[in-house]
C-alpha cells in the first residue's frame, strides 16, 4: 500500500492506493488499483469551517494513474468550496 499527503489552500490532501480486484479482458486479468483521497482543514485561521467533500475515489491500471486521478480531483473539489481561499 502506497500513501501520499500534501497540504493544498491550507487543507491536507491524503491519499491512498491499494490493488483492487482487476477486471477480466478477454482470458487476461488487468491489474486495477483504487486510490481514495481524504480532504481535512488543517488551518484554523481561515475563518469559519468549510464542509468538505467525501472521499474521492479514482480507478486505474497504474498505482501512480489512481493517485494523480484522485489528488486532482481532490484540488478541483477544493478550488470550487470557496474563491477566498488563499495559496499557499
């Protein structure tokens, strides 16, 4: 299992990958892996508490393609809670 973190607008981005069950093509198996983001307000100093998205999750036959999916996602999810938020 494969796990990445970021902070993104003051909210840490977490997210993690495991295999999931493949999808059967023909006679082959294709590998699939399922990547799930999590989304929490690390600053306090932002003003009110914003409610933020569920998990996000992103299929992909690549750990790497499941978790790019899934953090860009999760920063599409953030830019669209508020246009106040600032950059870091």
């Amino acid at each position: 299992m494969s796990q990445n973190n970021a902070i993104y607008k003051g909210f840490r981005v977490s997210a993690r990958v495991r295999h999931a069950p493949g999808a059967v093509l023909g006679s082959d198996l294709v590998p699939r892996f399922l990547a799930t983001v999590t989304i929490t307000q690390v600053s306090t100093g932002m003003g009110s508490r914003r409610r933020l998205p569920p998990m996000i999750q992103h299929f992909a036959s690549a750990p790497h393609a499941a978790i790019a999916l899934a953090l860009s996602s999760a920063r599409d999810a953030i830019d669209g809670m508020s246009t106040s938020v600032k950059a870091r």
